[in-house]
C-alpha cells in the first residue's frame, strides 16, 4: 500500500462516522470527528502527493 492510503482511508472512516453520529442523535454533534477526518485525509493526500513514483 502505498505511503498516505492509510491516512486517508482513516480520514473517511472518521468523517462518515462523526456524519452518521451527528444524523442520528438529537443531542450529540461530533464536530471534532469531522474536523479531524478532513485533516486525515488532507494529510494522506499530501503524503501520497509526495511519494515517490512505484515502478
């Protein structure tokens, strides 16, 4: 796998988890699972901007 997949993979994972929270509950808004599962995948996708070629 290559370097910054990882990253953005948790990214989604977190934001769709902090979205489905913050549809279902009356109460509850997770805006820091939103806010960092951007920042996840911003930073898979400059990590994965970043890496070298594969061959």
């Amino acid at each position: 796998m290559r370097p910054g997949v990882g990253w953005i993979i948790a990214g989604v994972a977190l934001l769709g988890a902090g979205v489905a929270v913050t549809l279902f509950s009356n109460a509850v808004v997770w805006y820091g699972a939103m806010i960092v599962g951007v920042i996840w995948i911003v930073r898979g996708i400059s990590r994965l901007a970043k890496a070298p070629p594969q061959q």
